[in-house]
C-alpha cells in the first residue's frame, strides 16, 4: 500500500528498514555505528547516469527500467517510494522489483500524478545489501509515443563514511 505522506505507518517502515541497513552494514563490514553514514539515494546507487529517466516502449507491456544493476561494495540500500512528475501522462502504472533473480516487490503507481504532491511512500520498502544485483521493470498499459518517462525512486543508502559523504 502506499502513502502521500512519510507518516503513520509508511514512517515507522522507513524508520525500520534504516535501521535494518544500519545494522546490516555494521556487522557485514565490521564497523561501528558512527563510522557510518545515511545519506539519499541517486540514479547512480541504481545503475543510472545522472538523472531518473528511462524510454518508454511504444507498445503496451512490461519493459526494463534498470536491468540487473549491482548494487556496489560497502553500500546498503532502501526503495522506500516514488516519485512521479506531475507534467507526465504516467504512462508506468505498476513497477516489478526483482532482487537477486527473484520477484520481491509489485508496486501499483497508477494515478500518483494527479495527487497535489505526486510523491508516495511504502508501507513495504525494499531493502538491498551490498553486491546484491536489482532489476526494476514497469508496466505500461497503453500504446505510446512518447519519447521518455520519469520516474524517481525515493530511498536511503547506508554506506562507509567518506565513501560519498564525509559528515
């Protein structure tokens, strides 16, 4: 299910699964808790370059957003939400999360762009450890023509201090 605001129970899932990053980074590399840093996540973290944008088939179906991206060393990350331009027609009403060769998540997104902020949480984020790899397909239920469509992933990357950020 999914929320417009981090609140109720889609806060207390983010709030669960930082914890269960900062817990799983700690022990897999053998670090304390203050050599750790949270910080958000970006299309590079996924495999992208630079900015949250795929091209959209011109038929109707299931098609590749990422395609077995790796998630790198030392990097522990959430898929907590989604974020969808209110200008877009939304042509992806469905996202499949595939982690390590298995179907794990199906997110229905249809209709976020007509929320006054076209934003929502999960009650159910996504958690993924470091070398794990990750797939995302959507669904595009109509035949389009258009050019390309963006989607942002909204989350938490937990990951050695001074790796990205040094705070």
């Amino acid at each position: 299910m999914f929320y417009p605001k981090l609140e109720g129970y889609a806060l207390e899932a983010h709030k669960a699964a930082v914890d269960k990053l900062r817990m799983d980074a700690a022990k897999e590399l053998k670090l304390g808790q203050d050599q750790l840093i949270t910080r958000d996540l970006r299309p590079e973290d996924l495999g992208l370059t630079g900015r949250w944008s795929y091209n959209v088939t011109s038929t109707s179906g299931w098609y590749t957003m990422i395609s077995a991206a790796t998630i790198a060393q030392n990097r522990f990350i959430s898929i907590e939400g989604v974020i969808y331009p209110k200008s877009s027609a939304q042509l992806i009403t469905q996202l499949e999360i595939n982690r390590s060769g298995s179907v794990v998540r199906y997110w229905t997104i249809q209709g976020i762009n007509l929320l006054e902020n076209p934003m929502v949480v999960f009650d159910n984020p996504l958690t993924l450890g470091q070398n794990q790899p990750i797939t995302i397909r959507g669904y595009n239920p109509t035949t389009t023509t258009e050019p390309a469509e963006e989607v942002m992933f909204i989350g938490t990357v937990v990951e050695k201090r001074g790796v990205l950020v040094n705070d």
